[in-house]
C-alpha cells in the first residue's frame, strides 16, 4: 500500500512537472520573445534536431527526445539565458518586461562567474552523491566484484603511431610538422580531462578488491566522441573512448588487460546503465547482485538512480570522484575534530566573476536539469 502511494505520488510529480515546463515554454515562447525572433528560434530547432538526427544516426542510437530536452533547456543554463536576452536586443526594441528578464539574465550571469556561489551549487549536488555511499556488502553466490566505469569525456583525443610508411612530404603544407615531433606526440600517454581522476579511482578500488580476492573486473563504458572524424571503414568498436581508457588502465595503471570488459556506446548514464546490464546478461557475468559505480561526484546521484532503475534489486554501490568541493565542517563534526577536520578558507576572491565559477555553475545546472529530464522520463526515482 505504501508503495502504490508513492507511486502515484511519483506519478502526480511528474505531470505537474510537465505542465510547469509546458507553461514556463508557452510564457516564454509567446509573451516574451518578438515574433520574427520566435520564427527564428522555431526554425533553428527544427534544423538542429534533424542535422543532429541525421549525424548521429537512427533510434536506439539517437535519443531525439534527449536532444530536444537539451535545446530546450539551454536557455536555463547561465551561458544560454544571456545568448536568448542579447538576441531579444538585436531583433528590436524590448518592452518593459523583457527589460526586466534581461536585468535578471545579467543578475544570474553575474551570479553564476561568482566562485562562492558556484561552490555552493556544486557541493550541493555532491553532498548528494556523498549520501548514496555506502560500505560494500559481501557477494553472493561467488560473483565478481564488477567495477562499472562510466568513461566518456574523461581522455582527449590525440593522434596516435602511423601503421605504415610516411606519405610524401607536401611542399605546400603551412607550418608542416617533422617526423621528430609527430613521434613524439603519436606516442604520449593518454591524456586525462578534468573528469580523468575516475581512471584512477577505478584503477585503485580494482587494486584493493584484488587483495581482497574478489576477481574485480573493471566494465568500462564509453562511446565515441562526438567531436572524432569518423572515416570510412572504421567501426564503432575500433574508435571508441573505451579504446583509450583501456590503454591508460593497462599501460599506467598496470590493470591486466584480461580484467576489462568494454562496452562501446555508453554515451549517456541511461544508456550506459542499459548496456552495462544487457552485457552482463549475455556473457553470463555473475556479478553477485551488485555492482560498483564509478563517476563524477557532480553526477553520482543522478547516475546512482539511474542504475538502480534498470538493475531491479540489484545493490549499486557508489563510488564518486573529480571532487571539486569538500564536505561543510558542520557535516563533519561527529567524524572529525581538531586538527584533523579540514575545511576551505573563504578569500576575498570569491566574491570576484571568474572563468573557472561560471564553467562550474554551468555544469551544475546542466546536471539539475539533466536530472529533471530524467525523473520527467520516469528512469529515477528520488524517494526510492
């Protein structure tokens, strides 16, 4: 009985949700922006949802739905609210109410390049994360500790070794680079992003279950970057993210290469989650009921739902990292005293606009809307 009330509760949520979003987009759509504005907007939309359709392929491959979602959704992050104000301004003169969105565009402009209010939006979400941590149970049945690596954006493209002999040279090339430096870039360790630190954590908690002997297997899950030039001939599998993640585990890391599995289209957490689950399934990995998550600790609640709505009963256990705030002291106190708490100094330079704050609190708010989304399409469930 209680569950049934939370699912009908879930349920009403939801369609509440979807109207706030629909009224919030008629508002928007029709009261504030100019008409030769809005006909532009509609007709951007439309081009973009087929060109990314028709570059990235047919469903499943394509969510076009998500890709919706994210234009849809742009205008709410900081960097898209002012881009949608200034375009207001170059489209003709603003009335009043316009004048005020575009004050309050400014204001959160402002607000999000602020570090101290950045820092709070991100520890926010990753106090978040910090809660679904718990201490590992024992395996049933003899599994596998299956150590799930949610991999995509954490390499860099690079270029890598020839496989045969050197075209000849063209005298017309612009600034042509020598065969000295083309070695020496063709052959540099994978380079890590600022999301890389989970290679490394994987590759620890891989190390401590090994002494533990549980047989860890490390599941990498990573696509291929949006942004990789893919020729012809190549396959999916040949140029994918997890390619590289496999190389700087077994090369740096000195992972066995026999205890990574890959899966080759983890593009998203959902589909990540998905295909995780699917190739468990059938290669028959007895994973002991659980499994350990390993991401960012900005995504981690998100990410943690996530797998426990296509694992079932299935135990999640969560494992974040790329840390970029600490725990406030207050939620420390019956852990830590004296010289052992460690907490962040406030400077006079967090209340000064920079760079790095505005980059953070984007990332922030792209994950509270991604996690709308998310319950909006019914894949979490918050009070579970």
């Amino acid at each position: 009985m209680v569950l049934l009330l939370t699912d009908v509760f879930l349920l009403l949520t939801q369609v509440l949700l979807w109207l706030v979003v629909g009224l919030i987009a008629w508002f928007v759509l029709l009261k504030l922006l100019p008409k030769p504005f809005l006909g532009m907007l509609v007709l951007l939309l439309i081009l973009a949802v087929l060109g990314l359709s028709f570059f990235m392929g047919p469903p499943p491959t394509t969510d076009v739905l998500g890709v919706i979602w994210r234009i849809i959704s742009f205008p709410f992050t900081p960097l898209g609210l002012i881009i949608i104000l200034l375009l207001v301004l170059l489209t003709g003169k603003p009335g009043k109410i316009a004048r005020r969105f575009i004050v309050l565009g400014l204001l959160v402009l402002a607000l999000g390049s602020i570090p101290f209010f950045s820092y709070y939006l991100v520890q926010e979400l990753e106090l978040e994360g910090i809660e679904q941590i718990q201490a590992l149970p024992r395996l049933e049945g003899g599994g596998r500790r299956v150590i799930v690596l949610i991999g995509q954006g954490t390499t860099r493209l690079q270029l890598r070794p020839r496989q045969g002999d050197a075209p000849a040279t063209d005298a017309k090339a612009v600034r042509p680079i020598s065969s000295a430096a083309f070695d020496v870039l063709a052959r540099l360790p994978i380079q890590l992003t600022n999301k890389g630190n989970r290679l490394i954590y994987a590759a620890q908690l891989y190390q401590e279950e090994t002494q533990a002997g549980t047989n860890p297997l490390i599941l990498v899950s990573a696509g291929t970057r949006p942004y990789r030039l893919q020729r012809e001939g190549e396959k999916k599998e040949n140029i994918s993210e997890a390619i590289d993640i496999r190389t700087f585990l077994t090369q740096t890391m000195r992972v066995p290469e026999g205890s990574i599995t890959l899966e080759h289209d983890g593009t998203t957490v959902r589909r990540s989650a998905e295909n995780v689950k699917k190739l468990l399934d059938d290669q028959r990995i007895n994973y002991g009921g659980q499994v350990t998550v390993v991401t960012t600790a900005m995504n981690m609640h998100r990410t943690a739902l996530t797998f426990k709505d296509v694992f079932g009963d299935a135990a999640i256990n969560s494992r974040p990292t790329d840390f970029y705030t600490l725990p406030p002291p207050e939620r420390l106190g019956k852990l830590l005293q004296g010289n052992d708490l460690i907490s962040r100094q406030l400077l006079a330079s967090d209340f000064l606009p920079s760079a790095e704050a505005f980059c953070a609190s984007t990332e922030a708010i792209e994950e509270y809307l991604a996690s709308i989304y998310y319950f909006l399409r019914g894949w979490i469930r918050p009070l579970s």
